[in-house]
C-alpha cells in the first residue's frame, strides 16, 4: 500500500516536484512517419497506424509519468510491462505527488524534455484543467462507456474502485457500521487517507460517512460531522496512513479505496470492508500533456493502458478496469481476479462535477474547524 493523495480541490497545492530545465526534445523525432506527428495525432490510425506509432514512440525511447506509486492500482507491473514489452525507459517521477503537483510540475516544465508526457488525475483536478489535455481515442475507445470519457477524447477513466475501511483483525473488532468507528476499541486507531480538501481519497471517505449518516452526494455536511464526533472521541489519529504506519500498528484502522487498502500485505491480519450500501465509488482520470516531449510514447502509453494487457494489470492490484464489462463479455478479463474484487451491495454512489464542486467548497469552509 503506498498512500497517494489525489488533489480534488480547485486550489492549488504546493508542489514538491522540483525538476532540472533541460532542453526539449526535436518535435521532428516525434514523427509518425505517413500519419505525421504523433503530437498532433487524435488517435492510432491518424499517427500512421499501431506499426508506426510503436515504431515512433520507440524512436523517442521515454516516456515521463509522475503521482504513480508502484504498489497503487499495480502501477509498478503496469511500468514494467510497459517498457519491457516496447524497450522504452519510464521516467517515474515523484510518485506519492498530488493530483494538483502533476499540473503544476507540466506547467513549471512546460517546453522542457522533464515534463510528464501523460497525467492520472483526481476528477475535478482534471475537469479544471482540460485545457493542457491532448485529444486521443484509443484502439479500445467503443468499449468505454460515454459515462466514463470525454466525447472529443481530451480524458477518460481508467481504473476506479469504492471506499472501504481496512483494519487490522489482531488489534480492533469488524466494524459493521460506519458508528463502529465512535466506539471505546476504536480509540486513537482510525485514520483517513489525507485531507478531503486536497485527497481524493479523503473526501470520499467524508462522502462514505456523510451517505451513512443520512446525506449524499448533493449534501456532504452529514460527513463533517461524524468527522467532528470521531475527533472528539479521540478516535480519529492526525496521521496519513502509510505502509510504515499500518505495520507499526499507529493506524490500524483506515479508511481508503479498497484496492489500496487491499494491497497491504503487513501485518498478516489485516482485512478490508466495503460497507454495505453506502458504496461510494470513483474513477481517475487519463489524459495525454498536450506539451507532452515524448508525444509518441504518450499515446502508446494511453493505448497500452486501455489494452486487455493494461487492464487486467490494474484488475490484479484490486482496482476496477474501466472496460471490464466490454471485457467480460468478450471473455478477456481476468476472471478468478474480477471475482475476488469485496462485494458491493446496493446502488453505488459516484459523484457528479457539480456534486463534487459544491461538496469541495463546503470542505473547503468547514473541515478545518470540524476537526482541529
């Protein structure tokens, strides 16, 4: 488990990605040969075909990402096989950054060969900042739902899950309500995935306990609340989660996505919980730097990541592909892994634009206050 906190605020954070300014690579080595530029190509067949994107992207021989942990979502496979199947070295850059860092690292670097050539993005992270996207459909484009992508290409969902409470078994009982979490046992044990100002993880985690508490996506003040009351019990820990805080047993209890939070493997005992009906869940979003250096390579990325190879990767880390009912249908998804994903009960809850705007603006003037 590596905690990454993805920036759903429209306020920026301070970034942390401090990068060298070196010179920009020829936008001519970007060739696609008969398709033309691969910066300009909207998808596979208008950069010349698979053969010549392929052919170009191994040509410009990197590709820069930034925020992807390697035991996030199995990102750390997904690099692997990226470049071991293409023969092109990934640059991961700081990979426990914010959604908001990744912006503001393209726009300090912009023109220079260090800038991320592809972004992973909290939603409205993404959705304010669509301007520096590049368009591109994938090979995979018709099995997306129109739900989950822009219609011109300029972003998509790629993988998504539903909050979950993680715990160790050893150390506190099951919970089996969100109000478990108020009780004696739980007592300075229960931590939150970064700050729902700035963590997209941490304010769904509000939106999970606001949906328990009576509110929903339209009213997240519910969720404040029992924050409030969990601070006051003494059972919320001022922490954010990591692998070294689970193991050392600081924060036995976590309240996370449950691909993340199925992803720790120390101590033993730990377990994971998608409490039933209040599944709230959510995508991250894809989208290729229109100033991308490695413009080739980005594209490649995208198609690698949409492919069922890319897809079933993100399926082994326990995060829920985006094509997977296209998948299943044609057979091609990991079925024992699609099986073992925690149950969901009742209708899942995933947020709108605007439900996500006006729940960031009431944190932004609520949270702070509700929990110091």
């Amino acid at each position: 488990m590596t905690v990454r906190t993805v920036s759903v605020s429209l306020v920026a954070a301070v970034s942390v990605f401090a990068l060298a300014a070196c010179a920009p690579p020829s936008k001519s080595s970007s060739s696609s040969g008969s398709g033309g530029s691969a910066a300009k190509a909207t998808s596979a067949s208008a950069a010349g075909g698979m053969s010549a994107l392929v052919k170009a992207a191994k040509k410009e021989g990197t590709l820069n990402t930034i925020a992807l942990p390697p035991d996030w979502a199995n990102y750390g496979a997904i690099i692997k096989a990226f470049s071991a199947k293409y023969g092109i070295k990934v640059n991961s850059e700081q990979p426990d950054a914010t959604s908001q860092d990744e912006i503001d690292a393209a726009k300090r670097t912009k023109g220079t060969s260090r800038a991320p050539d592809v972004f992973d993005l909290g939603q409205a992270v993404a959705l304010a900042n669509t301007s520096m996207f590049a368009k591109y459909k994938v090979s995979t484009w018709n099995d997306i739902g129109s739900a989950f992508k822009d219609p011109d290409g300029t972003w998509v969902n790629d993988y998504g899950g539903y909050m979950s409470i993680g715990y160790d078994s050893s150390k506190v009982p099951a919970p089996k309500s969100i109000d478990d979490l108020l009780g004696p046992k739980y007592k300075g044990k229960v931590a939150l995935n970064g700050d729902p100002t700035t963590s997209g993880a941490g304010f769904s985690g509000v939106l999970m306990a606001a949906v328990a508490k009576g509110g929903s996506a339209d009213n997240i003040a519910p969720g404040v609340t029992f924050f409030s009351q969990l601070k006051k019990a003494g059972n919320l820990v001022p922490l954010d989660p990591t692998p070294a805080t689970i193991k050392s047993g600081q924060t036995p209890v976590v309240i996370d996505w449950d691909y993340t939070n199925a992803a720790v493997a120390d101590p033993p005992t730990w377990k994971v919980e998608v409490l039933p009906h209040i599944a709230v869940g959510g995508f991250y979003y894809q989208a290729v730097n229109a100033d991308a250096p490695h413009p080739a390579a980005a594209r490649l990325w995208e198609e690698f990541v949409f492919s069922d190879q890319g897809q079933n990767l993100w399926l082994a880390g326990g995060a829920r592909p985006v094509r997977a009912d296209a998948m299943l249908k044609a057979g091609t998804i990991d079925k024992a892994k699609y099986a073992a994903l925690p149950k969901v009960t009742g209708t899942p809850i995933i947020p709108t634009t605007a439900q996500t705007a006006k729940a960031g603006a009431y944190l932004a003037k609520n949270w702070s206050a509700a929990v110091k």
